[in-house]
C-alpha cells in the first residue's frame, strides 16, 4: 500500500509536534524516486534548476514552460512526498491574473501540490487569492535569487534592524494571507528565530541557522556534485561528483582498451 501523501495539513502538524521537516530540491525522476526512497517530507522542484540544470548564472531566465515540464517529470514518480514547484521570475510579479494564471498551469500541467513564490508585501493579495481557490503557497524570503540584481549579488539579508523588521512584516503578511510555509534563505539564525516566534507556520530554512522548523538544501550541494562556488551554509553529505567522474574514467578506459564489453554484456 502507497503511504498518505505529506500534506499542508501534515506540515502544520509536524511544527505543532516539534518534527523538523526536511525539504530537497529534485527536478528529474531519478532523484525525485531517490529523495522519496529517502524519506524526505517536500520535494521542491526549485528555480535553481537554472543553475544546476541549465548551467545559468542566476533563475532568471528561467520559464514557466520550464518549470512545467520539470515539475511533471517529478510528480510522475512521486506518490508520499509533497512536490512543490516554484513560480519562476516574470511568471507573477506583473499582476495577480497572470500569477494566478501560472499557479493554475503549475498544478493542472506540472502536477504539484504547492507552489513557492519570492517576496512578501507585494504578494499577499495573490497568496490570498490562490489561498482562496485551494492552491497552497509556500512564502520564500531573506535572500530571494530572483531579486538577485536589485540585491547587487547574492548576499546574506537582514542583517541591520530596518531590514529585519521588513522581513519580519513580511512574514506575518504571508502568514495572515494564508502561505502554510516559510523558507528563509541566508539570513542571521538570530532573525530566523525572530521570525519563527511571530508566526505560527512553519519555517524552513537554507542558510538560516537551526531554529527554523525544517530545512532545505539543494539536492547537487549536498551530495556533493557541484564544484562550483560552495555558500557557507552548504553540508555535503557525500562527494557523488567524484564518484561519477571516476566511474565514467573508468567505463573510458574500459572502451579503449577493449576490456568492455565481454561475453556477460553481449547477446549470443
Ligand atoms: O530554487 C530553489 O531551489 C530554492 C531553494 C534553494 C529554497 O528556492
């Protein structure tokens, strides 16, 4: 029997039980089974597949199209998880009807469960709209990639009082408009503390210390397969790029020396 799918509902439940939760992103089935397979509670199906997937400098270019066919090799195989999918840059920011819109397209095309944006106060009236049809939206802010330009870089947020009351506004805003979660990127842990004692969702953070109600990491970073820049915040858990390098040498080697393939990897 399939277990019951991880809910808004069962994500409440787990900050009200003190049960971090644990967030990954996974854009491709291979490691969506991977994740699920591993327990995770929320599969994020994030914009920085522009990074890891694309080989971009930021989400930006990132398209709804995209996001929609990434999203649907992920729900395809998914059955426990809960599959968020993010609304990437210029697919909500322009009016309420054409985030709407793109929320619709994530779940009746991509198949997820939830949808993520970027911002607060700008957005309640579309988290309040899309609350109100039955989408539920998870809030993201602190440092939100798609402002990366108006950041001037990606760099920690909040860190003078002014800024930490903004985010703290924003918080509530999102929380009174009816997100169910929070993810906080790269803000001081003091903050994300702050933050989670003003609201009652959960919070999940990335790069915002231990007192969040779950956390996030990039599913590439933290198995280790991006030689790229690596923030602060990043654990590898394993170095999987490594592995694979060595893996793919050694298939190479194999074909050159004609060692591959023998009789046990050939028809009669
Ligand atoms: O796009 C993404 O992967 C994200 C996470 C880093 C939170 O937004």
């Amino acid at each position: 029997m399939t277990a019951k799918r991880v809910t808004t509902w069962t994500v409440r439940r787990q900050r009200e039980l003190g049960e971090p939760l644990v967030m990954v992103t996974a854009y491709d089935a291979t490691f969506a089974r991977l994740a699920e397979s591993a327990d995770v509670d929320i599969i994020l199906v994030g914009d920085s597949l522009g990074h890891v997937i694309q080989g971009l400098d930021s989400t930006i270019p990132v398209t709804l199209g995209e996001m929609i066919y990434h999203c649907r090799c992920v729900t395809r195989v998914t059955q426990r998880a809960m599959v968020v999918g993010d609304l990437p840059f210029g697919s909500y920011q322009s009016s309420v009807r054409t985030g709407i819109r793109s929320a619709e397209r994530l779940l009746k095309e991509g198949g997820v469960q939830a949808v993520k944006l970027e911002g607060g106060q700008p957005h309640v009236e579309l988290v309040q709209k899309l609350t109100q049809m039955g989408v539920p939206v998870m809030g993201h802010l602190g440092l939100t990639p798609q402002s990366v330009h108006a950041f001037g870089g990606y760099r920690v947020q909040g860190r003078n009082e002014e800024a930490a009351l903004t985010l703290l506004e924003d918080a509530r805003a999102l929380e009174v408009a009816g997100a169910f979660s929070l993810v906080l990127e790269c803000v001081p842990a003091e903050l994300a503390k702050r933050v989670r004692e003003a609201i009652s969702i959960p919070t999940i953070g990335i790069g915002a210390g231990p007192h969040c109600d779950g956390q996030v990491l990039v599913i590439y970073d933290l198995l280790g397969m991006n030689d790229g820049f690596q923030a602060k915040f990043v654990k590898r858990y394993d170095s999987l790029g490594d592995k694979v390098a060595s893996a793919v040498r050694a298939f190479g080697e194999e074909v050159r020396t004609r060692a591959f393939p023998t009789n046990d990897h050939s028809f009669e």
